[in-house]
C-alpha cells in the first residue's frame, strides 16, 4: 500500500514540472503555405510560396459576411545564395512565420531541374515541418506563375493541383503521382533515374484577380502535359503521351486509363475503338543469354469497350478477339515508343535495374558501375494480353445496325 501511495504522489509531482506543449504553433503565429515554386535568376534561389488567406476561406464558407469575394492566397517569392536562406529571408517581409505542414505541391522550374535537384530534396528531408507526401511538379514557365493561377471549382489553386494530379494517375495513368519521397527513392536507387509530370498554363491571360472566376469560361487553366525525365537528379528529356503511357505498363504502373485504337490500320476518322482498361498487372523476369541481358515483359490487362466505331457483330467471339488483338497492339506500340525513347536517353524509369539486381545479383554487381551500356544492349521481349469483359449494353456496334437499317 505504502508503494502505491508514493507512486501516485511522485506521479502528482511530476505533473507539476509538465508545460504542456512546450514548442506549441498558434495558429494566428503561421502563414499556411499550400504550393512552393523553386527557380534560380542571376546565380540565386528564388523561392515562391502560395500562402492562404484564413479571412478570405472563412469568408467564402460563409462564415464571416461583408463585401465581395476576395483572393483566397497570396503569392509572394524571396531569394538567397542557398535555398535555405531564401526561406528565411521571409521573416523580413511576413508578418508571420511560413508553416509548410500543409503544402500540397513543389513546382520546380525546368531550368533547375537540368541542374540538379538535390539541394531541393535535402531540404525537404531534413525540414521537419515539410511532408514528405508533396507533389512534385516541373513547368518550362516562370514557377510562381503556376502558385499565382486561380481555379474556379478549388479555392485554393495548390489543393487543385494536388487533386489534378491525383485524378490523373488514378483514372489514366499516362502521368504518375510523383510525391517527394519517391522522387528521392528513385534518385538514388539503383537506376538513378526518375521521372516528374510537366504542368503548364493552358491560354493567354493568367487567371490572377477574382474578376476573372466571375466568367463561366476562363482565359486560361492549368494542365498536365508531359513526362520530365531525370537521371541522378538532372532532367535530360521529356517523354510524350504515347510514350509515358507505355513507361506506365512497362513499369507495372498502370492503374486505370483508356486506350484507343483503329478498326485496322488502314482506318481514319471515326473509325476508332476505346478500351478502358481497368486493371493491368506487369511482370519483368530478366533473362541473360550470351552474356547479355534480355527483358521479358508480360502485361495482362483487362477492360471494358467503351466506344467503337467498327462495324463488328459483338455476339461473335471472333469480333471480340480481333478488338483484343486491335488493344494489345496498340499498347505493344506504345512500349516500342517508350523503349526507343530511353534507351537512347540511357535511362532506366522502368525498373529493370531492380529487377535484374533481384534475380542476378552476381552478374548485377559487375554490370552495376557501367549500367548504361548493358542498357543499351539491351532487348525487351513483350507478351501483352488485353482483354474485353463486357461491350456494354448493345452486342452491336451503331455503325453495323445503321448498315442493316439503310439495306432494308
């Protein structure tokens, strides 16, 4: 009992020297920061930051009321020698200190990226307000002009392209979801090599007053376009649609996405088919033969007819076979595109580093350090298999009953 009681006193003592929170952040104190841009101008950092207005949100949900709509964040940029030092050189213009905890994306401009990016992963890493979880982004144009676009359905343009990018690589997986950690997994994996979506000011006017969200059609939007590719943390090319769908099933990255093909390969027009593909599984099994290396890539897919613009009879087991030859085509073409394009960049985004290092780990230690020529005598063998589980509700295409309508 005794023991008991002095437990419970030593316990109450101890409650007397707790402060409580003792590196506690009132939120009055931070400047929420939802996008980051890096670019450098004359030799320095310039670093751009997309902070939310708290008064402007509350005012939009309705919370507070007087006057018009108002701009929901400012963007403002500062500069250093170092990145570091740009961002603290915010305290001279801010009146409160910048909270990164809820930055959604980093916007890096394409001239950064040719020069390298690891001073900007550094950063984020060591930073223990940063998330890890960020979207990473590249844009041929001035980076703090994507922070500055305004969106009509998102309030806040950063929350936007997170959810942008987002949708993207869940529903069509020609552009991953390249978050900070990632980035830097691949950037010193044992490919080196990465890859990050390209986002781009669509139109002429950049949306960067309220007056403009007052339009039903606006002047400009942001979107996705092509795939940065980067090898030991410097871009060195960019990959199109085509080719970063094929990277997409080449690396087992493909989720859910639609595939379009013609009817043959004489066919124009709208004589076209869509397959949406949803889901897909990639197996990569090296094989070495005469002392060189070999990829077989085995792609299984299966989706749903979407649209065709054949004159096909879908009750016919062999109408349904010639559509799954017609995708698995296409998608055999897309891998070809992808292969010529990377292996003339020797780089390695699709994994084969990976999957030779786990199968040949003997063999993968005397390749690793010369790892660009054994990929460039390299070939893929590809074996993909698309296929059509339902046609939808008519087991005709419209094209074929118009035929059977206008003969009668």
């Amino acid at each position: 009992m005794l023991k008991k009681q002095s437990f419970f006193l030593l316990a109450v003592a101890i409650c007397f020297f707790l402060t409580g929170c003792w590196n506690r952040k009132e939120l009055n104190e931070l400047s929420i920061t939802s996008g980051t841009a890096f670019e450098k101008l004359d030799g320095e950092w310039e670093v751009s930051y997309q902070v939310v207005i708290p008064s402007a949100i509350s005012a939009g949900m309705g919370t507070s009321g007087g006057g018009g709509p108002s701009l929901p964040v400012i963007v403002y940029s500062t500069r250093g020698k170092t990145v570091r030092e740009a961002v603290s050189k915010s305290f001279r213009e801010s009146p409160r200190r910048l909270f990164f905890a809820h930055n959604r994306v980093l916007i890096i401009s394409e001239k950064v990226a040719r020069e390298g990016i690891d001073e900007i992963l550094d950063l984020y890493l060591r930073n223990p307000d940063a998330r890890e979880t960020v979207n990473v982004l590249i844009t041929q144009e001035a980076p703090k002009t994507i922070l500055q676009q305004l969106t009509h359905i998102e309030r806040i343009p950063g929350e936007a392209i997170q959810r942008i990018i987002d949708m993207e690589a869940k529903n069509e997986s020609v552009l991953p979801n390249v978050m900070v950690y990632q980035l830097a997994q691949s950037v010193v994996g044992e490919s080196h090599s990465s890859m990050i979506p390209e986002i781009y000011i669509s139109g002429k006017a950049k949306n960067s007053n309220m007056d403009m969200l007052k339009q039903t059609n606006l002047p400009s939007a942001l979107k996705l376009g092509r795939l940065a590719v980067l090898k030991e943390g410097k871009m060195i090319g960019w990959l199109e649609q085509n080719e970063t769908q094929g990277i997409a099933f080449m690396s087992d990255n493909f989720r859910s996405g639609s595939i379009t093909f013609a009817c043959n390969q004489k066919s124009e027009g709208s004589n076209q088919n869509t397959v949406h593909v949803i889901r897909s599984n990639t197996k990569l099994t090296p094989m070495l033969e005469n002392g060189r290396f070999k990829m077989k890539i085995v792609i299984e897919g299966k989706g749903v007819l979407m649209e065709t613009g054949c004159s096909l009879d879908l009750n016919d087991p062999k109408s349904i076979s010639q559509l799954e030859e017609l995708a698995s085509q296409d998608v055999r073409r897309k891998i070809d595109l992808a292969w010529k394009k990377t292996k003339g960049m020797k780089v390695d985004i699709m994994g084969f580093a990976e999957a030779i290092h786990h199968r040949f780990p003997k063999e993968w230690k005397k390749i690793k350090k010369d790892w660009d020529s054994s990929l460039a005598s390299m070939t893929i063998e590809p074996h993909i298999k698309i296929s059509i589980e339902h046609v939808g509700l008519s087991n005709k295409s419209f094209k074929l009953l118009n035929k059977k309508d206008g003969g009668d």
